[in-house]
C-alpha cells in the first residue's frame, strides 16, 4: 500500500506532458474545405417535444369532437361513428 501512492504520484507526473502535447493542433495542418451536405437529408428524428405536442393537439381535437357530439345529443353506435368520422378530417 505505501508503495501505490508514490507509484501513481510519478505516472501521473510521466503522463502530464503527453496529454499537454496530443491537445496541441499541428501547425502545418492543411485547411479543411467543408463539404457540400447531400442533396436530400433525412428528416430530424422527432423529438419527446414533438411527441407531446402532436398528443395534446389529438387530445384536443377529441375533447373538440366529443363536445360537438353531446350538444348534437349523439348516443351509442352514432355518437361513435360521429367521432371516428370528426377525428378523420
């Protein structure tokens, strides 16, 4: 054990240099040209942003729909098929 510490207290001292020298860029680095982006790009992944708005826009329709089928007074099959049909359009 009291050899661990002076062992890791000199690798350490070993190691510092090299990492100070891997961060360095080289000077003579040729300048990188950008390159074009494809011509089509994927559409972005959706995000859980995405995802709760698109829930809380079919919550609201639904609520909007439901609404519409009590003050018509819609009950059982009709009122079903009421807002299947709301929801489609």
């Amino acid at each position: 054990m009291r050899f661990f510490l002076p062992a890791a207290a000199v690798s350490l001292c070993c190691l510092m240099p090299l990492s100070l020298t891997s961060a360095v860029p080289p000077a003579a680095a040729p300048p990188t040209v950008p390159t074009k982006a494809p011509a089509t790009t994927a559409p972005a992944a959706p995000t859980a942003d995405g995802f709760a708005a698109a829930a809380a826009a079919r919550h609201a329709k639904r609520t909007a729909c439901l609404k519409e089928a009590k003050a018509k007074k819609l009950v059982g099959a009709k009122k079903n098929a009421y807002i299947q049909d709301c929801l489609a359009h």
